[in-house]
C-alpha cells in the first residue's frame, strides 16, 4: 500500500496537537498548550485567537522534524477543531476580535430567533439550534462590532496562515454557524432577518476538498503542500475510530458518552435528541451527546480493584441511572432528567450498577437510532477512556447485543491526517481510511445476557414512567 505521509493539526480548547501519519501508523506527534478561554460567569467566553498560529507552527516544527525527510516528505496537511468557534476578521482577513468559544452564549436570544425564522429549514435538517450555536454569535458580532468583514471558524485562520489567502470553510465546523449541508448554502432568510450581511459569510466546501497550497516553506511543510479542508473534532475523532461507511458507528465513552455513526441519507430526528453533519462523500453522519458517560465513576478511588470485585459479583441487583447533573441531551432530551438508583448496594453493587447504567443508556441511544430507520452494523465500535476498562466494554457488549470492536486509535489529529490523505488521494476517504486498525474485538458475554436484559428493562422503566422517554422509544426498547 503505497500510502502518503500526511499532518493531522487539533486545535482543541487547551492546546494543539499535532500527528504525522502514514497508512494508519503514527509516526510522530508533538503538542503545545493554549492560554485559557476567559469566562467571565456571565455567558462570555474567550480565547486570544492569535495565539493559534504561533503553537500549530510550533508543533509542525517538532512533528516534521521527527520525519526522515524533515518534512519534505508531507503530502497534505488539514486541521480539526472544535465545533462553533469563531472569529471576527477584517478586510485583511485578520482577527479583530477575540475568539468566542464554542460555549459562549452571548448570541443566545439571536438563537432563539433564528429557530423560529428558520424552522422549516431546521425542521427538514433534523437539527436544532441551540443556546450556544455559533449562528447567534454571528450576528451579535455583526450588530456589536464595527469593522467586523467577514467570520471564520478555528482552521479557516490555520489555512489562511499556510496557504498566504483567505479560504473556504468546510461544511462541517460550519453547521453549528448555520450552514445547511442538505440544500448546501447559507440559510439567507435567518440570515437577511437578523441583518447579517452575505459578504460575512465564507464559502463553504466539503471536507477533504483541497483549499490552496502552502505558499512558502513554513515550520518544515515544503511549499506546494496541499492544505486540506478537514471537519470538526467530533467528526474527525469518528473517522479516526473507523466509522466511516455507512452502518459503522462508534459509541466513544470518555467524560460523556457520544454515539456517531454514517448513513446514506439524512435522517432527522423529531426529537431533537440526534443531528446530522455531511460526510465528505456526501453521506450523513448522525449523532449524539449524552451528559453522562465515564464521569459516572470519575473521582473513584482503586478504579482496576473495583472492577474485579465488580467482574466478580456479576449483574448488579438494583439499577442506575448515573447522571451527575440535572438535565440530558441524549438519546431522549430532557431538562428535568436526575439520575438515580433504584434499590440499595455496597460500594461494588453500586460501582457495577452505573457502568450498566451507562450500558443502558448506549443501547437506548441505539434503539432510539433504530426506531428512527437507521442500520446499525456490528460490531459497534469503541472509544475513549471508558474503552480501556474490559470489563465495562463486556458489559457494553452483553447490553447492546454487539460486538464491540475498540479503536487503537480515535484522536481527532489522526483524523485530520486522514482527512489530509483522502485529499491528495484518488480513493478519497475509503482508501485513506483502508490502513486503519482493526482493534480488539469482545463479544457479549451470553451467562449475563438474560439478567442484564431485564435490568435495561427495568431501566427504561424508570425512565418512562417518570416521563423522560416517549411511549413509542419505551416500546422499542421492551422488545
């Protein structure tokens, strides 16, 4: 196989990373920190959005100078980051404001606005916009800052910086902006409604598009080097994982649990549960984050003791739904959510009850998903930190029904590498993504499959009669 090196670059919150890839081997990695988002308790939330480029040139300095070619040897370079970001440019194409993260709720009522004036539009897109969405930020930028020319999102700047010229957005960063993969444009009666101007608005492409060349030798990248449109952090991660034909989907269990997978077609979700990005193929890639995950045992002392004696007694007898914080997002949206435990344990009882909890909630997420039309392959695949617990993936497996494969690798800089080699590569994604690992695979365990599916049972129970989940996914779920 005679694949490329490429430079994945993740412009993450506390720093950037970045990873040299060749054929799904990593070959090198370097990583610089950022200063801190400024949050000021009131909604506000912002980054020195120059400080990107002097850390992305730091670690391509280091990455290619691991390279045996110092570099010369790159073929494509594309950056990931995180989703809703923006930033106000001038005509110059240079920040004039600060970045405001993904978090920053100061265009909040603008939102609200927006999902009235675009509802038919979001309706069609299964997509909701919410209190944080980066097309509020948008026009809050237009009304409150003069001089404001055009937004950018986080790589729209990295690109412009290697290639000497102002860029196209690609259509994932730029969905929580607004933008409408399905009909492909800027949705302009929002837009024209809230007085934000076209000419704010970047073009937009698919990702793995070819946005320019690097226009001199920067930090070891030789000029000429393609500079690649690549996708959010989310989406990056999930082709990093292998999810990218459709069926495939990873549940990646870190801090939160979030299930991502690929579809032919656009599916929209009623609820508002689940959303869609655009797979550069033009695929679908749906999904959703749930507010709980591997927070549920964070903070546990002698975690590999725990799971042992866990492992040991088997399918706990009472039942937990381990959400640390009042309100869920997914699979069912709920502001009143609360998580509880139905009965009581000792400490190992209860320590083995919320990673069946978290089970649950991955196989509701995925009889929801179902109920919705969506085929789902197995085996699953799996992510995070969550993942490296063999007994919480056993129990995730004997849950679902799956077989679950877990990633050897699924950070967002590999996924922008091979965002970077479906770029220069005739294949495209599918022959970028062929050098993948296949990871190991566990099968459910059948001695615990009976007591485990009448305690999802039970769960989901719960769930409903305290209203959190609709008649129809309950329904599903009891089959």
């Amino acid at each position: 196989m005679n694949q490329p090196v490429t430079i994945g670059i993740d412009v993450a919150t506390a720093g950037v990373r970045a990873l040299a890839v060749r054929g799904g081997t990593v070959l090198a990695s370097a990583a610089a920190p950022l200063p801190a988002p400024v949050r000021d308790g009131r909604g506000r939330s912002e980054q020195d959005a120059r400080s990107w480029w002097p850390a992305v040139k730091t670690v391509l300095a280091e990455v290619t100078g691991e390279l045996p070619g110092r570099g010369g040897e790159v073929a494509a370079v594309s950056v990931a980051a995180t989703s809703g970001t923006i930033v106000g440019v001038d005509a110059s194409s240079e920040p004039v404001t600060s970045a405001l993260m993904y978090d920053d709720r100061r265009g909040a009522e603008l939102n609200r606005e927006a999902t009235e004036l675009g509802a038919d539009r979001w309706r069609r897109l299964g997509f909701g916009v919410s209190a944080t969405a980066a097309l509020g930020r948008i026009a809050w930028l237009a009304e409150h800052v003069p001089g404001v020319a055009g937004i950018r999102h986080t790589p729209d700047l990295i690109a412009a910086e290697l290639t000497g010229g102002p860029v196209a957005a690609d259509w994932s960063h730029a969905l929580k902006s607004g933008y409408d993969p399905l009909a492909r444009e800027w949705p302009g009666e929002v837009f024209d409604a809230l007085g934000v101007p076209e000419s704010l608005l970047p073009s937009v492409v698919a990702p793995a598009t070819v946005l320019g060349e690097v226009a001199r030798p920067v930090a070891g990248l030789p000029a000429g080097c393609p500079v690649v449109a690549g996708m959010t952090d989310g989406c990056a991660g999930q082709l990093a994982a292998g999810a990218v034909t459709p069926g495939s989907f990873v549940g990646i269990l870190g801090t939160t649990y979030v299930l991502k997978g690929v579809t032919e077609e656009l599916v929209p979700d009623p609820t508002g549960a689940m959303y869609s990005h655009r797979h550069p193929d033009g695929w679908w890639l749906p999904g959703g984050a749930s507010n709980t995950g591997g927070e549920a045992v964070a903070g546990q002392e002698h975690l590999p003791e725990l799971d042992a004696a866990a492992a040991a007694l088997g399918p706990a007898r009472v039942v937990a739904y381990p959400l640390r914080r009042k309100g869920e997002r997914f699979p069912f949206a709920s502001a009143d959510a609360e998580g509880f435990v139905s009965g009581e344990a000792d400490e190992v009882g209860l320590h083995r009850a919320r990673l069946e909890g978290v089970a649950f909630l991955e196989r509701l997420a995925l009889d929801h998903l179902r109920r919705l039309g969506v085929t789902i392959t197995d085996p699953l695949l799996a992510a995070g930190g969550g993942s490296k617990s063999p007994l919480w993936t056993r129990i995730r497996a004997t849950v679902t029904g799956l077989g679950l494969r877990v990633s050897p690798q699924a950070e967002t800089g590999y996924g922008a590498a091979l965002l970077a080699a479906a770029g220069v590569l005739p294949g495209g994604l599918t022959e970028a993504s062929a050098g993948l690992g296949q990871g190991v695979l566990v099968e459910p365990d059948e001695r615990e499959s009976a007591a485990l599916a009448e305690s999802y049972r039970r769960f989901c129970t719960e769930l409903h009669t305290r209203g959190w989940i609709d008649d129809e996914l309950f329904a599903v779920a009891q089959r």
